[in-house]
C-alpha cells in the first residue's frame, strides 16, 4: 500500500513538474500576443489611414489617371511618363528651388527670433505672463486669415506698410511691391511665415528652458562666466533635444505649405512663389492631370522622409553618447 501511494505521489509530481514548464512555455506567448493586442488598434488605424493612401498615391503616380477615371473606373499605367513629365517640366525645378529658400529662411527666422524671445521671457518680470499671451495671437489665427491680412498690408498702393514706411521717409511714393516682382514676391512669403511661426518656436523653446537647473547658472556666475559663454556653454546644449524636436516640427510644417501660398500670392507673379506644395495643387486640381500631382506629392513625401530618417539617426546618435 506504501509503494502504491508513493508511486501516485511520484507520478503527481511528475505530471505537476511537466506542467509547470509548458506553462512557463506559454507565458511568453500570452505576453506576446497581449502586446499586440494592445498595439493592434493603432497599427489597424496607421495602415488604414495612412498605409493605404500613401501606397494609392504611389500607384497613382504610375498610372494616366484623370477625372474620366472617376466615371469608367479606367487608370491605364504608362510607365514613367508622369515622373519624366514632371522632372522635365522647368516649374518643378524652379519650384524645388522655391521650396528649399522658402523652407530654410522661414526655419532660420523663426527659430533665431523664438530663440531670442524665449531666452528674453525666461527672465521673469512684470506683464511677462500677458505679453506672452499677446504673442501668441499669430499662432492661433488660422493661416488662412493671417494670408489674407498680410495681403492688404503688403498691397504695393494701398498697403499699411508701404504708407508707413513712405511717412517715415523709407520708400517713394511708388512704394515697395511686396507681392507684385518676381524678385520679392518670396522673401514676403518668407516673413509672413516667420511671423506665424514664431509663437510657436518661443512656446516650446521657453519650455525647454525652464528645465535646465538653474544650478548651472548659479555655477557659471560663480566662475565668472559670461553671458555669451554660459549661454553657449549650458543654454544651448541642454536646449539640444528641444532644439531637435522644434527644427524637425517646423520642417515638416513648413516643406509642404500650401494655403499661405495660395492665399498671399497664388503662386505669382511669374511663378516666383511656386512651390512642391503649390504645384501639387496645379497639377492635381487646376490641370487635373492626378498622376503628375501624384509625382509631386511623392517627391515630397520621400524629402519629409530622408529628414526624418536623419533626425532619426541624430537622436540614435545622442543617446548613445548620453549612454
């Protein structure tokens, strides 16, 4: 009776130790399977949102597809002949052209004067809540009404800032045309989206500023630090991930801008203010040649990617140095 009830005894154990280990099997899986569950939305959402267009645009671009395509459902594919149009066609070019001095001088403006105010607001003082708030205004307004204000104030004859700067003696009577000369048309452009811009970079920059210890300023006064040198020495390096965020937010605002273009200039005179957004537009909504607009939105889309790709790589690089 002893041996029976040792050997029952023995073969529980043994079933129990057989069990054990293929439920720690399986704990890995259920975890597994738990995290994709709890991913799962996002990616359905992501691919539907955003997989699905981006590969139809794609697509799109390969294919001779017009309005009639819409009624007889029929996108014919002719190959590269949208992309040779396109790069042949000397708009794209200039366009291109258009787009880097566009994007490059409104990212160097907006980031130079918000990192100017940010550093001026960081240093407390009365009315400074208030003001900030002032400041703010541009960023709120929808881009569309600041086009359309900027509009009447650059308007060469009956503009505010051509009759101000004709009272203080700057300008003749003829005034500067800001939005009528292919040679100035641009740089408009550029500070309207500067002054709408700026709110923006202050807010997250001054953010970024009231994180670093004020220990380290403390230190540097101590060892006779300079203004210029503490700044270079601890505002700008412990400013360098915010820095990073608000330069990659702004590019991706800024490379495909469309309706402060449309709105302040249309693109003219003479197409100096053309840019891959506007072309986008002319191509696919004015010309209504969809795979030639498709080409150009892909041109876009694959610039937006190598930056972010770099700003990747740059973040990569960061933690491992801070590792």
């Amino acid at each position: 009776m002893t041996t029976i009830t040792s050997t029952a005894s023995a073969g529980a154990a043994g079933g129990a130790g057989a069990a054990a280990p293929a439920a720690a099997d399986r704990s890995p899986l259920r975890r597994g399977l738990l995290r994709w569950l709890f991913v799962a939305p996002a990616l359905a959402y992501m691919a539907l949102f955003f997989g699905y267009p981006l590969i139809r645009n794609i697509l799109m671009s390969f294919q001779h597809y017009t309005p009639k395509t819409y009624f007889t459902g029929e996108a014919p594919f002719n190959g590269l002949d949208n992309w040779r149009n396109v790069f042949a066609n000397e708009l794209f070019s200039d366009s291109l052209w258009h787009t880097a001095l566009f994007t490059v001088g409104s990212l160097l403006g907006q980031f130079t004067i918000g990192l100017a105010l940010a550093v001026f607001f960081s240093r407390r003082f009365r009315l400074s809540g208030f003001v900030r708030a002032i400041l703010l205004l541009p960023w709120l307004v929808p881009m569309v009404v600041s086009a359309v204000v900027w509009r009447r104030i650059l308007d060469q004859d009956h503009g505010m800032l051509n009759s101000a700067l004709h009272a203080v003696g700057l300008v003749s009577q003829d005034g500067v045309p800001w939005l009528n000369s292919p040679s100035v048309a641009l740089l408009s452009a550029v500070l309207v989206n500067i002054w709408i811009g700026i709110p923006f970079n202050m807010v997250i920059l001054y953010g970024g500023l009231q994180e670093i210890p004020r220990e380290l300023y403390e230190a540097a006064s101590l060892d006779g630090s300079s203004a210029w040198r503490t700044f270079r020495s601890i505002t700008l390096p412990m400013l360098r991930p915010v820095v990073t965020v608000v330069l990659v937010l702004g590019f991706m605002s800024t490379v495909k801008i469309l309706d402060l273009i449309l709105a302040l200039a249309s693109g003219g005179p003479a197409d100096s203010t053309q840019t891959l957004g506007t072309v986008t537009y002319q191509l696919s909504f004015l010309q209504l040649d969809f795979g030639q607009g498709a080409v150009v939105g892909n041109v876009l889309i694959l610039i937006s990617a190598v930056f972010a790709v770099l700003y990747l790589r740059a973040n990569r690089a960061d933690f491992g140095k801070g590792k």
